[in-house]
C-alpha cells in the first residue's frame, strides 16, 4: 500500500476473503485477525510518500485459485495482488 499524497494517510484496514478451505500463509507486516475465510490487516498512519508492505500467500486450497476471492483496502476494492 502506498500513499501518494503528500500528508498522512489515517489508519488502514485490509480484508482479504480467501476461498473456503484455504488460508493464508508467509503472513509478513501487521498481524491479521481471522473470522471464517476473512482475514484482516489493521495499521498505523502512513506518511505523505511513505508504504506498508503486506507480504502473504494463499495456502491449502486444493479446490480452487490460489489467490484471494476479494481484496479491500478502507473499503474500496484493491488490485496489485
């Protein structure tokens, strides 16, 4: 996640839904919390210019994509996975 702006970001939220039966795995940056197939990221400010770096991959899910099924960041949809 970058900020491009030139002030402070607020805080940020992260959700990734994963598909049933898979989990995330190699999990680098802020801890997430889990809730059935949603997994959450939460993180300070970032400063105007600066980024967070969240590092995960999706694991175990022998049915389906090895990849996130909805990604979004402060409620807005994300790309770059």
């Amino acid at each position: 996640m970058q900020n491009t702006g030139g002030v402070e970001s607020g805080g940020w939220t992260l959700t990734i839904t994963v598909p049933l039966l898979a989990g995330l795995t190699g999990v680098e940056g802020p801890r997430p919390s889990v809730r059935g197939t949603t997994w959450t990221f939460s993180g300070s400010p970032v400063p105007g210019g600066g980024s967070m770096r969240v590092v995960f991959d999706v694991a175990l899910n022998v049915l389906g994509p090895k990849e996130p099924l909805a990604c979004e960041l402060g409620g807005e949809d994300c790309a770059g996975l």
